[in-house]
C-alpha cells in the first residue's frame, strides 16, 4: 500500500508533476490551498464585492462554483452570482441547467440565464444543421462569451470567474503560439485591469490540473454533468489536447511550466483600441464587435435553411 506524502493514511492520488502522494484529506487541502492562493493572486474578492461565476454544470464551473461560494461565504457583503448561458442543445444543455438550478438553490446562489434564442433568434441545435464553412465552436465561443459578459454586467458583477483550468489554460497557450497570435495570449485571463464594456475575467482554478479538478468533485460530492457537448469533437482545440497530455505523459510538469512562461512574457497587444461596436455598443477595436458580425452571418445561414 502506497502512503501518502503527508501522514500514514493510504494514497488516493499521485501527482506526477511533484512526486508527491496524496490520501484524501490532503488532497483535498491541497487543491483548495492552491485555489486560495489564486484567489489572493487575482485579488478575486479585493476587486469588489459582487462574483460572477460562468457555470455551465460541467466538474470545471461546478467545483469552481463550490469553492468560491464556500469562501465568500466568510467574507460579509460580498455576493456570488452564477451566469449560464443556454445555447439550446437538447438533451445537454438542459440536462446541466437543473444541475446549476438545483445546486443554486440549495446553497442560496442567484442564478442568471440567457438563450441563444434571446440573443441571436436561434439555437446551436438549428445552426449545426445549416451548411456552413465554420464549426459549430467557431460561433458558440464567441456568442457564449458575450452573453456571459452581458449577464456579469447588468448584475453589477466585479468580476467574472471562469471554470478553466490548468489544461485549459496550457492548451489555448500552445494553440496560440502554434498560431502565432501572441494578441491572443495577451487578452488570455486573468485580466489585472478592466475594459470599458468588459468584466475582468479571473480563473480560481488556474493551478489546477483536469484530473485533479476532477477528483476533488468527486470525492467533496459536488454535483456536474458528466456527459459533453455532442458538438465538442468538432473544436480545433481537440489536437492540442492530446498532445499537451502527450507532452505532460513524458515532462511531467509542462503545463505549469507553459502557463508560468505566458505569464512572465507579458506580450504586447498589437491590436487598436478598444471602441464601441456600431451594432451593439458593446467594446471593439474594430467598426464591429466580431459576435455581431457572426451573429448575422449564421442567422443567414439558418434562415436559409440549407
């Protein structure tokens, strides 16, 4: 029998990154350890009093959700509002929505939500059927990132906080880099300052591997939907997942070193300032913010009906 790193009790977790052993008590203490300390870096709940948290139902939004409203919960005045945005797939997103809304209502969180049908006038489930030259992601990641901007904003949110993780934040560096677009890698969260129009975006579970996020959902019973997108296998980022994990198998501890180099390059953006897009109002550094422009070309695709 393996022990853990810490005390006599049996290992439940080995994190190959560091070679230590972990029974369940400390593992758990050590994934929230490295939460708060997240927490402190991103100054989450010294920018203001009120926390957005985007909550899709998965084990990332859920235990980010769990965690944050478990330490506001300590902290007099300060709120935490969970935001989730229906893109209208049936049979996944609903299913997770009664996840949030049964979750919410047991710990007292409000919760916000808006459809793809409110914004664009129709579902994710109409526009993968229509004929197109983008995936079903290129449009979703966008609309969904406004819609969670809007939702923040109008709740009078700080800050909003996302479920991204360790992986997810190594894979949208080396996706980035593999692409050149160091603009990107700038914009990455969490943002340190906000944009007129834009709620800074933090990430408590910045230090945090999927698997660990994983395990410490299952073993603390927070409840998430397993299943995933029917549409995910179409995202681009599926290849950079399987070679950071090809990459982690042979250098254990890639990922943070990855996520460490990004942050101490401090790219400079190149892009023009900020502005107001002339469909919207919402923040652009162009004539139009691109959720408008994609807005009208799938809408023209669904209503095409080809």
């Amino acid at each position: 029998m393996l022990k853990c790193s810490f005390c006599n009790c049996e290992s439940v977790y080995l994190a190959r990154y560091s070679g230590l052993h972990y029974c369940r008590l400390h593992f758990t203490a050590s994934v929230e350890r490295r939460v708060k300390r997240a927490v402190r870096e991103q100054r989450i709940f010294e920018r203001g009093q009120r926390v957005a948290v985007a909550v899709s139902g998965g084990k990332d939004s859920m235990t980010a959700l769990h965690l944050l409203s478990s330490l506001a919960s300590a902290r007099r005045g300060t709120e935490i509002i969970a935001v989730t945005v229906d893109e209208g797939i049936r049979g996944y997103r609903d299913r997770s929505m009664e996840v949030v809304s049964d979750f919410c209502s047991i710990r007292g969180i409000r919760w916000v939500t808006r459809s793809y049908s409110e914004f664009a006038g129709f579902t994710m489930d109409m526009l993968s059927s229509a004929r197109r030259e983008r995936t079903t992601c290129a449009y979703c990641g966008v609309f969904r990132r406004t819609i969670m901007n809007a939702l923040a904003r109008e709740a009078g949110a700080d800050v909003i906080a996302t479920g991204l993780n360790l992986d997810d934040t190594a894979q949208s560096v080396l996706m980035n880099m593999s692409r050149g677009d160091t603009d990107r890698i700038a914009m990455m969260g969490p943002h340190e300052s906000s944009v007129q129009g834009l709620v800074p975006r933090v990430q408590p579970l910045r230090h945090i591997p999927e698997n660990e996020v994983l395990l410490y959902a299952m073993v603390s019973g927070i409840p998430f939907l397993q299943s995933s997108c029917p549409y995910a296998e179409e995202a681009s980022r599926n290849m950079f997942r399987e070679v950071l994990l090809r990459i982690e198998d042979e250098m254990p501890g890639a990922r943070h070193a990855m996520v460490r180099a990004a942050s101490r390059a401090a790219f400079p953006r190149r892009g023009g300032k900020a502005g107001s897009c002339a469909s919207c109002g919402d923040a652009t550094s162009g004539e139009r913010c691109r959720a408008c422009e994609l807005r009208e070309e799938a809408a023209s695709l669904v209503g095409r009906g080809d």
